[in-house]
C-alpha cells in the first residue's frame, strides 16, 4: 500500500511542479555588463581572437543580456 501512496503522491508533484516553477521563468532577467581585462597584447592574435570569440559566444547565448567589453 505504500508503493502506492508513493506513486500517487510523486505523480501529484510532477503535475505540480510546471505550475510552480512558471513564475520563475516569466521573470526577466537584468542586463548585465562586465569588462574584461587582459595582460597580453593584442599580437598575440591568437589569445585575442578567443577573448572575442567568447564575448561573441556569451552574448549570443544570452540574447545580449549579458555583455562583456
């Protein structure tokens, strides 16, 4: 009878569980900007190339929402 019960009530909580967890997601997230700093020069082609390329992968993934200069 327990197993039951257990059922029962896991399957009550994962019907729940979207209806909860809703108001989070509606939530808009804040703009945020930060600056990044670096030591090498911008010679180093190669070191450059990926600080941007990571810029470029964060804000895509963001939808801009979070921006690094």
């Amino acid at each position: 009878m327990n197993r039951r019960r257990f059922i029962r009530q896991a399957g009550i909580a994962a019907a729940a569980a979207p209806a909860i967890a809703a108001p989070a997601i509606a939530q808009a997230s804040p703009e945020i900007k930060w600056r990044m700093t670096s030591s090498f020069p911008k010679a180093l082609e190669t070191l450059t190339e990926t600080a941007v390329n990571l810029v470029k992968y964060v804000a895509e993934a963001t939808d801009n929402r979070f921006q690094i200069q």
